[in-house]
C-alpha cells in the first residue's frame, strides 16, 4: 500500500472515532462533556443538549476527514497547508459554537 493511502486511512479512523463519540452522545443519560477532564456544566435540557453534542461532534468528524484528502495528493503536497489550518479553524468554530450557542441555550441559570 501507498504511504498516503496509508495516512489517509489513519486520518479517517481518527475521524470516525469522533463521529463514534457523536453517536454515543446520542444515547447518553448524562450531559455530554465536551472540555477534556472537566465535568459538564449544569444542563436544563440533558436530552436535547446532548443531541447538539451529537451533531457537533459529528459534523466535526465529517468535516475532519473531508480537509484529510490532500493527504491523497502525498505528504510533501502544497494541499497539506489546506488541512492544517482547516483543522485549525475547525476546531476554534467548534469550540465557539459550543461556547456561544450550546452552552448558552442548555446551561442552567
């Protein structure tokens, strides 16, 4: 196999492990964290803030794997540019959008 396949490959697993976390949080009985080692806050809503959840982080991964296919074009590509800071942005969207949305439509007063 190709080295970039191979990357490629691993870039993906990577991103359906995310997806995977999206799709647990849709069965989930309690509030979804999403800061690594930090508890959730306090929810209202624990269903409907955990579906968000879901959908976040499930975008997130699609999302993900779609900025890894320059690693098709091989590693020393000018494309790689595109997903580094593809996931840069990615991820402080993500982080506003759970911030300033998600957190503020669930969390309790």
């Amino acid at each position: 196999m190709d080295g970039k396949i191979i990357g490629f490959i691993v870039w993906a697993i990577v991103g359906c492990f995310i997806i995977g976390i999206g799709i647990s949080a849709f069965f989930r009985k309690k509030a979804v964290g999403f800061w690594a080692n930090i508890k959730a806050e306090p929810i209202n809503d624990i269903k409907n803030y955990n579906y968000a959840m879901g959908k976040l982080f499930i975008v997130y991964g699609v999302i993900f794997i779609l900025l890894g296919t320059p690693l098709l074009s091989g590693q020393n590509s000018p494309f790689i540019l595109l997903s580094v800071v593809g996931i840069m942005i990615e991820t402080i969207v993500t982080m506003a959008i759970y911030t300033l949305i998600i957190v503020k439509k669930y969390k309790k007063n």
